[in-house]
C-alpha cells in the first residue's frame, strides 16, 4: 500500500523567524554552508572594521585566530552604537545584531555617514551573529564600555554599560557554530590571503593578523603605504616591460536613464611585463574574485586602445585578425580599485559586481589614459604592443597545433590514420578485444605469432618512452609513441590543465579494448618501461585503471627443465619448490629469455594463453600509491629517491647488469 502523503493546504506554508533564517539556510546568506561560508562570515565582521579606518577612524586592524576555531576582531574605530535609538523606540544592538537589513549605511549621503562602504546590506554583522555558537562584544566609545554576550541567535544578559575612559573602538570574538557550518577548520592561508589583499587596497591601514599554535601566538602584519602601486610594483618585479602607471579618477555616474546619480571613485595601478602577468579587481575593499562590470570595462579598454594603436602604427601583417584580451592579459599587471556609495553585488558574497554606471566610467576613463599614456611613452607602447603581437602570435600557433592533436587523438582508426606496426584484431567486439602493448619490434614478432589473432591486438613501443609525471602536457603530446598509444586506446584523454582543457576529450564507451596488457622483459629496462607506461596511464587516463582495464602481464623469472618437462618459476619462492620438486633428478636452469628471444608456442604458454598466463591487474585501490611511488622514482624527490634505493637496493641486486 502506498504511503500517504502530507496534505498541503493554507497550514503548510510557514515562515522561518530570527535566528533560524541563517541557523537552517546559511548558504543563501553565506554562499554555502561549508568552509567558504564560514570563511565569508569572518570576513563580514572585518569588513565593517575596515570601513570605520577607512573612514579615518583608527588606523589599526588585529585579527586573531584561536586554536579552537574561534575568531577575534579589534579595531580603534569610534565603537559601535548599542544604546538606544530615539527613532526606531529600540536598543541599537538589538537592529545591529538580531535583525536582517539593519545598519547605519544605508543613507550613505548624508553628512558623518559611510560614503564609500564594504558593507551595505545590513546583513553581515547579524548574519554571523546568527551563524555562531557564542559571540561576545566589547565596544568603547571613548567614555563608555558596553559589552553583549550571544548564545546561538540569542542575547544573553542584555546590555553591560559602564564608565571608561579606554580607546574608543570594537572588539568582537566568536566562534563559528558547527550546528550551522559543515566545517569551521578556517586554514591560517585564508587569513593571510585575505587580509593581504585588504591591506593592498587599503593603503596606510596597518593589519595585523595573530595565529594561535601550540607553542604560543604568530603574528604577521600587513600595510602597503601605496597601496595598489605597491602591489603592482610588487607583481610586475624589477625587469618589467615598463613601470607602474597610477591613474585615478572620482565621477558621478547612474546605472539606467531613469535611476538615481551616485558617486564612484576609480583607482587604476598598471604595468606590463614579458614575464608576469595578474589582474585584480576590488570594489569597497572587498575582492571581486569573479570581476564582474571591472573585468568588462578593462577586456573593452585595452583590446580597443592597443588595436588603435596596432593598427595606426602598421604593426599588423596584412589581413592578419584583431587581438583579443588573453593576449593582453599575457603580459598585463592590472590592479583596479574601485568605490561607490550604491552598488550591486551579484549576490550576498561580493565576488562580483553589475553597475552599469561604474563599468561605463572605466571603459571611459580607461581608454583616455591609455591614448595618453601611448602618446607621452612612445617607447613603452612600441614595447607593449610588440609583447601584445608575440602573445598573439604565440597563442594562434598553439590553437593550430592542439587543434591538430585533438584531431589526431579523437580520429578514428580507419585505413587513412593507420598506427605504424599496430597490428589489429579481427574481432570488433570491445568487449572481449586485448590490446598488448610490448617493448620492442623483436616482441611484437614473438607476440604476433603467439597471439590470438581473433581478439588480440599488439602495440610495439620503440625504447623508453617520456616520463608524463615530470613533463608538461605540451611536451607530453609532442611525443609521436604516447599520441599513437592514446590514438590506439581510442577513449581520448583526461587533462586537468585549463591551460589544454579543450584536448580533455575523455569517454570510457569509445575505448576499443576490454584489457590493456603491459608486456615488458623481466629485466631493470623492462620494468622502468612498465613504469613509464603505467605512469603515462595514471596521467593521461586514470579512469583505465580505477576502472580496472589496466594488468600487467607477469613474465617468468626462470625456465627449469628436466628430461621432457619444462617449468616456468614466476618467483624466488617458485624456483625454489620447483627445484624440491625435482630433488635427485638431472635438471637444467636459465633465467627467462626476452619477449623477443621466446618460441612462438612459448609466448602463447607464458604470456598470451588466457588459460595459462598470468596477468596482474592494476587495482584501483593501488592508484594513490602508484602516484607517490612514481613521484619518488620519477619526480623531482632527489633525496627521497636515494634513500629508497639505499633501504630497497638489495632486493634488486640480482636484476643489475654488472657484467
């Protein structure tokens, strides 16, 4: 019988209240409910310590980070106003602190008000208030102390007010609620990052950032006396193409014909350089990680200007296609700055902002100080616009040449992109087809003759391929035997480089192959190719061996024989019982020969025969250790690497070729 369902009339819709609108929906205010948006509620609160030095009320900043996850800000601005409020019949810290859409910004034009604010929207200060297992405030005002104290949402004790002649500013200490975040483990790199950047933007304001260890606390500062120049000039380094160029400009703008005029300040710090390149955009402080109306106006005002430029100059060749932005920004250091006294986020999280008003100002402003700027440095915009040209020249060369190899990967295996000395299967069964990939022209003849040619394939590498750990995808796919192998494989490739993603063309239903079989000599050169090829598989394809395609074809160490009889010992441990085994008889031992050196009938018994040979399957399970294993044979561990050899050397001893 099925289960009945809950009735929905009138009495189903309900409304959340208090603290229960953040407490039980954190993400719609925070961006998420986990560690981005616990680390988004720490910022809320400094932001609003930010504003109050910006606004020239204090000069200092600390931030503290305690072992148990809790938080402390402290500034020396002029202390929050808690007590009560004539206008709204209400205790200030009650609007502050328990209700959504309260704060003393809003009214950003009249006199002793924020004129250029992080914080607009009333939410954060309350939002975080809400989110956390305990709050406690201590405001001085420079004659008063008032201090609160919050339990999850909730004001416990009222308001403490008593004389004082202390500093006048706002300290506030809580700790994120793990009842409403999924994790509160903030790392210490979110802090320094992020005060960091408030550092640069906030020219002269000293920060002060405080990591709580075991051994006692860490302190760090922060203070860019020239703000963005500082930082730029800090980006571009000392051999840039030219020095930093700081533009400013303060105008009154509107977003739409029939909206109100409002105030934005642009601050402009920008160099270019052969060797670095990074832009940054902030609006009010706070970091536009996703850009927004900035990103616009400067991809419109540099592709225009230095096009013009281009252009006027004859640097183009003929019929040659415009610059775009990414070959700018190749060899761009731009830092923007921005304020206003309105504007819209995107969303609660601040990563970027829509004012058409303010993006329509610096397109303007932009593009008027590149003309001059060109005009009075002629030197330096021959050089940028020459950098420009390379980046772009460079970038269709590479578009041509990953063009080429997507093509080449993702082709078809048809009679005209033939694989040279692949030796195909009849069967077009991918479930039952087994590519060997083996070492060597001399092992594909063995192999060939060995094999089944109904629904066995082989795959002849020639000598040692590149070490795909250690290399770069552009080198990587250079290599003529790694793209016939993938071109062979026939499911593309996996690249986590955003650099190359648009060669990422991954897709387990077009492998052509049930098993991929490593076939190497049981010898060091044989094992070194198997890891290289392993190694390749891990980089390139990782989803052949999680989804266990991937086996190694396990050869024989020594071939005993004895009257008719011939054994095959794998290990030191087989040899061993097979030699018990043939105790008092006349008998003969040899290391294994080579693929190459091996009888037809031989390979088939060993290596090719499903009912005789021996496979190792590479396990899913295995991947991370085959990861780190490769990494400290094959990557750049030096020291690590030797000690492995000296504490695993012996085992290999008998594999080294001293003769």
């Amino acid at each position: 019988m099925a289960a009945r369902k809950a009735a929905y009339n009138n009495e189903s819709i309900s409304m959340l209240k208090g603290a229960d609108r953040v407490r039980l929906r954190p993400a719609v205010i925070f961006g998420s409910d986990g560690i981005e948006g616990c680390e988004h509620s720490i910022f809320e609160i400094l932001s609003n310590s930010i504003d109050e030095a910006r606004e020239g009320f204090g000069t200092e900043i600390t931030v503290t980070r305690f072992l148990d996850h809790s938080v402390e800000v402290e500034d020396h601005g002029r202390g929050i106003p808690v007590d009560f409020n004539q206008n709204e019949q209400r205790y200030n810290w009650e609007l502050v602190f328990c209700e959504m859409y309260a704060g003393g910004k809003y009214h950003n034009n009249q006199a002793g008000s924020y004129e250029y604010s992080l914080g607009l929207n009333g939410l954060g200060l309350c939002a975080t208030q809400y989110a956390s297992e305990y709050m406690d405030v201590d405001i001085r005002t420079g004659d008063t102390r008032y201090t609160l104290h919050f339990e999850r949402g909730e004001n416990a004790g009222g308001l403490h007010k008593e004389p004082s002649k202390a500093k006048s500013g706002t300290k506030i200490r809580w700790k994120p609620d793990m009842q409403v975040f999924t994790d509160i483990q903030v790392p210490v790199e979110y802090y320094m990052d992020m005060i960091k950047r408030q550092a640069i933007v906030n020219e002269g304001i000293r920060f002060i950032f405080r990591n709580e260890t075991t051994a006692g606390f860490e302190t760090t500062e922060f203070c860019y006396e020239k703000g963005i120049v500082d930082h730029a000039q800090e980006l571009a380094g000392e051999d840039a193409l030219t020095g930093v160029q700081f533009w400013q400009t303060e105008r009154k703008v509107r977003d739409r014909a029939d909206k109100p005029e409002y105030k934005t300040k642009i601050n402009v710090a920008v160099a270019f350089s052969n060797r670095n390149h990074q832009t940054e955009y902030y609006h009010n402080s706070s970091w536009l990680e996703h850009g927004g109306a900035p990103d616009k106006a400067a991809r419109n005002a540099f592709v225009y200007q230095i096009d013009a430029y281009l252009k006027q100059s004859g640097k183009y060749n003929k019929n040659e296609s415009k610059i775009t932005f990414a070959d700018v920004e190749d060899c761009l250091i731009l830092v923007i700055s921005s304020f206003s006294n309105v504007t819209s986020y995107e969303n609660q999280t601040k990563k970027a902002i829509t004012n058409k008003g303010i993006q329509e100002a610096m397109v303007d402003m932009l593009r008027h100080q590149l003309e001059i700027y060109f005009m009075e440095n002629p030197m330096d915009a021959e050089k940028i616009a020459g950098q420009v040209l390379i980046n772009k020249r460079s970038r269709e060369d590479a578009e041509k040449t990953r063009l080429n190899l997507r093509k080449k990967l993702t082709s078809n295996m048809d009679i005209t992109s033939r694989v040279a000395k692949f030796v195909d299967c009849r069967s077009r069964d991918a479930g039952e087809r087994e590519i060997f990939i083996v070492e060597g022209d001399s092992a594909l003849g063995a192999c060939k003759q060995a094999r089944d040619p109904n629904f066995q394939a082989i795959m002849p590498i020639r000598g040692k391929i590149l070490n795909c750990l250690k290399a770069d995808y552009d080198k990587i796919f250079k290599s003529d035997i790694i793209t016939d192998l993938i071109k062979v494989l026939g499911c593309g490739v996996q690249v986590k480089s955003k650099a190359n993603k648009d060669l990422s063309s991954f897709d387990m239903k077009l492998l052509r192959w049930n098993k991929v079989i490593l076939c190497t000599d049981a010898d060091v050169d044989g094992f070194q190719i198997r890891t290289l090829l392993l190694t390749m598989l891990y980089r390139l394809t990782p989803a052949l061996i999680e989804s266990g395609k991937v086996f190694i074809a396990e050869s024989p160490l020594y071939e005993i024989t004895a009257k008719t009889e011939t054994y095959f010992a794998y290990t030191e441990q087989e040899k061993n019982d097979v030699l018990k085994k043939l105790e008092g008889q006349k008998y003969t031992i040899q290391r294994s020969k080579g693929l190459g050196e091996n009888e037809a009938d031989m390979m088939n018994l060993t290596t090719m025969n499903p009912a005789t040979r021996r496979l190792i399957k590479v396990m899913p399970e295995d991947a991370a250790r085959t990861a780190e294993i490769f990494d400290l044979l094959l990557g750049d561990n030096l020291s690590g690497r030797k000690e492995y050899i000296a504490e695993n050397g012996n085992l290999y001893i008998d594999f080294l070729d001293v003769s």
